[in-house]
C-alpha cells in the first residue's frame, strides 16, 4: 500500500507518522508544499517558497495530476490538500478528482478546525480567550465560518477524520472522527537523558505564539518564583528544531502551554529525553481518548493552569523528589502513546478498513 502524507509538514508529524507507517510494512511518503526553515524532512517538495505567488496555483495543480494514480491513500494533514487555497476562496478543488479506488483520509492538527465562538461559549479557559491569539486572525468570527464550511466539504469526500487534540472533536463530525496521537518526526533522532537535577533549576518554555500558549502568564510567574527560588529561566522562540532540541536536553522542567487544554509536539520531544512536563490539560476533553491514555497522562504530567500555575510549580520546587518523579512516569507515557510504530498502527487500520 502506497501512502503520501502532504501538503504540509506540521512539526514534523507527517514524516514521524510516515517512519512509523514504514515499519508497519506500507509504502509512505511526505510531500511538502514548501520547505520548512525548522528543518523538517520530506520525501518531495514543490517549493512554493521559491515560486511567484501567480505559479503556485499551476503547481499544485500539475503536483496533483502527477500524483493522484500513484498512491493508495492520501493523508492530508493541517485540513489542507494540493488545490486549496482559502484566501482566494479556494477550497478542496482537487477533492472531487481522486479515482474512487483511492482512500482519502484527513487529520486536522488546531485552528484547521478549532473555532473560537464555540469554543469561548464552551470553556472559561482557552487560547481563543486572547484577542492576541495569532495576531487576532480569528476576532471577526469570518474563520468561524470558513472553518465550518472546509469541514463539511472534508467530510464529503474523506473515509476519515483525524483530529491530534481533542477538543478538535467537538467540530468534527462524530461518525466520521476519531483521536490520533502525534507522532514525532525526529522520534528516532531523540534519546532520553538521564535525569538529575542541579543547584540551579533551569526552567523552559518554548513560546512560539505567545497569546495562543498563555506565555506572558508563564513568563510572570517565572519571574515571580524566580525571586524566591535558585532557577534559570529559558526562553526558545524562533529556532531550527535541532537547536531548539539542544537546548530542551539541557532542561530540568520544561513549561508547554497553559491556555489550549491539551499538549503540543514540544511536550512530546521533552518527554521523550525523560524531562517532567508542565501543562494545562483540559478535564473533560479527556474523554475522547483512550481511558487508559487518560489515566496515564494524569501521571506522567504536571497539569497547570493560569490560576494554579504559581502554588503548583512552587510545590515541585520545593520537593525536586516530585520532579523525578514526572520524569519516569512521562518517559513511560510516551514511549507507550507517541512512538511512531503504535500511532501508524491506528492509521494503518483505517487505510485498511
């Protein structure tokens, strides 16, 4: 069976997802649109990057007609596909065209599918509470809409929806969807380290988008606990992931997000080295996952939210004991939930299906 993951690389998952698919005996490739400057490997690009704006509908067209016979399954990711361009009003052109032998399968990885009225009435806490969140894209309530809209054309032609946070499950159609966990493309690459804490506690937190990752709370109270406690304060923010990488091995604790209720692909690398995570994860969303996922998870992290993050953090930081404790338990989770060979086991089933 020949897979091709495309058109875009999202943190590297499609070729994590892709390695694991490999070891499962399937034919996978990645196809970018354009090349990452993170660093994130492909099998084929089509270099948007280096193209005018005017040739790169032509390519993706052309990328289309060369492709469509030549795989078994296409797995969209980021609900994107080759000839899509929304902010021309283009949505899914090629959808219609792939040979109906063909499987069509779509994961949906954040604001691909989240939508920030629904989810404002739905919870008190979210990174759609911050006009801020990714430059206030989605404030006049048009992505909403436009969101909606993809979804229901996605639903009309895939055989199936997957969604890498949960609370994506609460806009994509139940019969049609299910949870998938990420799967890191440098999974191979990352070894854990041994734990061991030093005088100084060093502290990180990779920004990225400071508003949908609540970092000025997380900044705030750094600095206030920073006062009382020997700790270093480490801030990653537009690197390469393989310098981002170097300096994450260094952590002693590692700070992901405090606003989306659920965890990123940074999470995942972290527990990956063996370093305790910190992190908002939302109660109820829980609740399409695995139960035994669940559970785990509740060990192996230390759940944090703007209003707890201080006394939480403190209580670590006064019993470092607890630090090595999270170390071991998010070392057991990952390896259990995030290795490549089990989440291309969940994607190979529906290939098949």
């Amino acid at each position: 069976m020949r897979v091709l993951h495309l058109p875009t690389l999202v943190g590297g998952m499609a070729w994590g997802l892709a390695q694991g698919e490999k070891r499962l005996g399937l034919d996978a490739s990645v196809l970018t649109a354009a090349a990452s400057w993170l660093g994130y490997p492909y099998d084929i690009s089509l270099h948007w990057e280096k193209k005018r704006a005017a040739t790169v509908i032509f390519s993706s067209i052309k990328a289309f007609l060369t492709y469509r016979n030549h795989f078994d399954v296409f797995h969209f990711n980021f609900g994107s596909t080759l000839v899509d361009f929304r902010n021309y009003g283009i949505h899914y052109w090629d959808l219609p065209f792939y040979p109906t032998n063909k499987k069509i399968v779509f994961t949906f990885n954040g604001c691909d599918a989240r939508q920030k009225k629904r989810t404002i009435e739905r919870v008190n806490i979210s990174s759609c509470h911050e006009r801020e969140c990714y430059g206030g894209i989605c404030n006049s309530g048009r992505k909403d809409k436009i969101r909606e809209k993809r979804i229901g054309i996605a639903s009309k032609y895939a055989h199936h929806l997957f969604a890498v946070n949960p609370d994506l499950l609460y806009f994509l159609p139940e019969n049609l969807s299910s949870f998938l966990p990420y799967s890191l493309g440098n999974w191979y690459e990352i070894q854990p380290i041994p734990y061991k804490i030093g005088r100084i506690i060093k502290i990180v937190h990779s920004t990225t988008d400071r508003a949908a990752k609540g970092s000025n709370y997380i900044i705030q109270i750094l600095e206030n606990l920073k006062k009382r406690y020997p700790i270093e304060i480490v801030l990653v923010e537009k690197l390469p992931n393989q310098k981002a990488i170097e300096i994450y091995k260094d952590a002693d604790l590692v700070i992901d997000q405090i606003l989306a209720g659920w965890y990123g692909g940074f999470a995942v690398e972290c527990m990956r080295m063996g370093k305790p995570v910190a992190v908002f994860i939302r109660e109820e969303d829980l609740k399409f996952i695995p139960k035994e996922m669940a559970n785990d998870l509740k060990e192996a992290i230390i759940n944090v939210n703007p209003f707890n993050i201080e006394k939480v953090l403190e209580e670590y930081l006064q019993n470092s004991h607890f630090l090595n404790q999270k170390s071991n338990a998010g070392l057991e989770y990952v390896h259990k939930w995030h290795d490549p060979v089990y989440v291309a086991g969940i994607t190979k089933s529906i290939y098949e299906s």
